[in-house]
C-alpha cells in the first residue's frame, strides 16, 4: 500500500513551482502598474509571475477628521502665535525651528509647540481657528495635525472652563483627607493627599503646581486644572497605591471607571 504524501513534501513542491495558478478574481490585485499598456505572449495571462507582485492597497492618504475641523474660540480665550524659534527636540536632539501659541482665559494661561509643518490660519473676527499641514504624505505630519488640534483644543477648554477627576474609594476603611505638611512642601501652599488604604501607615501624594484638590466626602478625592494631562497623571499616581481588583472590586477608581468581576477561586 502506498504511503500518502506527506503535507511538507507537498507545501515544498507546490512552492518550488516558478508559476502559480491564481483565480480569476485575483488577477488585477497582482497586475504590475505596468501591464495594462505592455502585452506578453510568453505565458497566459492566468498565471502568476511573483516579480510582477504589487501591494493590494491603493488608496490615497485621507485627511485627518478632527485636523480639519475648525477650532471655535469660545469668548474671554485669546490665542497669541509666536514667531519661530530654534528648539532642541527631546527625540533626535536636533534644532528645529517652532512655534509657541498661547492660550490664555479667564482660569490660566498655557503655552503649546506647534512643529513648522502645521500651519495655523487664525481669523480673529470670526473666532476660529483652521490648521492646515505641507504634504499629505508624510505619515508623521499626518499624526501630529490631529494630535494637535486635540491639545488645543483640551487647552482651550481648560483655560475657559477646568478639567475635573473624581476619584472613588472603595472598600472597609479606606479614607482620605487633604492637609498641610510644611516641612515636605516643595512650594508654599503645597497641600498633601492623606490617603488611608489599608496599609501600616498613611500614604501621602503631593498635590502638583496648577492641581486643586479637595475631598467633599471621606470616600471621594475632586482634582481640578486646567491642564487635562496634570490632573490624569495625578490622578494615576494616586490610583496606583490601591488598583481595582476582580474579585472583591476594591480599589480607586478614577472617573466613570468600572471592573468586571470575577468569580473566587474554590479548591
């Protein structure tokens, strides 16, 4: 009785072929750009050559949604542009030149680096702002025109209205309060979150420059700002003292946050 081909032998040999059948369908997905104008008699047109192989892909480089959306400038916000300065970058350490825009309210001011490739058309009596990018093509001018238009965007809401964290504090005994400790404060006024987590001691997390903290219930920490990404860094580096777990569902949780839970372990 004759043994069956083994499915290596058989991957092997189908590869070592130089053509390969494709079906009909497929053909224009493998169809060299240049094809279409040039004819070849040395083989049938439903066999497939790898040298003429191209990607399935296409399409062009669609705009960003959000980098074209105008910015509206609610009133009481200003935006200043400045001119363009040589500025080390952190990544390559080269000297680029960038631009500074200022965004000041009612509740602060912040400053954002915009890259030379952004182009920022400001018309001041409509209120609005346009961002436009050089070239379409180039993948990272592509993620920095969105990426840009959301801090501006989160910058404006902060300097006009404040960014807000809630943070809940789940399980038996866990408290927190917000004190003064003079010796450690790094700045005057500096105030502390007193945390009280189940552990040996207290935990005490210093507020940051520009953080207002306050705790109207025992159970409930309210961070305020105006820049999003401070009031979410600390509010993480309190949440990572006591993170959520699954079983009992204890823990901080920051904002509308939420945990599945999972049933205990039996022997």
């Amino acid at each position: 009785m004759l043994a069956a081909p083994s499915r290596s032998k058989v991957l092997t040999g189908s590869l070592s072929t130089s053509t390969t059948t494709l079906p009909s369908f497929l053909l224009p997905a493998f169809q060299s750009p240049t094809s279409t104008n040039t004819t070849t008699t040395s083989s049938p047109p439903y066999l497939y050559h790898p040298q003429s192989r191209r990607p399935f892909s296409q399409t062009t480089h669609r705009p960003s949604k959000l980098g074209r959306t105008p910015i509206t400038i609610p009133p009481g916000v200003e935006l200043a542009i400045g001119e363009p300065r040589l500025r080390r970058d952190t990544t390559t350490y080269l000297k680029i030149p960038r631009r500074t825009v200022t965004v000041s309210g009612p509740l602060g001011k912040l400053d954002l680096e915009v890259p030379p490739y952004l182009r920022l058309d400001h018309d001041v009596e409509a209120r609005r702002m346009v961002l436009s990018i050089e070239d379409n093509e180039v993948r990272q001018q592509r993620e920095m025109w969105g990426t840009t238009w959301a801090y501006l965007q989160r910058y404006i809401m902060g300097v006009s209205e404040g960014h807000t964290a809630i943070l809940r504090l789940v399980g038996v005994g866990y408290r927190a309060t917000v004190e003064e400790r003079p010796r450690k404060a790094a700045f005057e006024g500096q105030k502390f979150v007193c945390l009280k987590l189940g552990f040996t001691h207290p935990v005490e997390e210093p507020v940051p420059r520009g953080v207002a903290a306050s705790t109207p219930q025992p159970t409930r920490i309210l961070l305020e700002g105006i820049d999003r990404e401070e009031v979410m860094s600390f509010a993480a580096n309190i949440r990572r003292w006591r993170k959520p777990e699954p079983y009992k569902g204890k823990g901080i949780f920051v904002n509308d946050e939420t945990i599945k839970l999972k049933q205990k372990k039996i022997k």
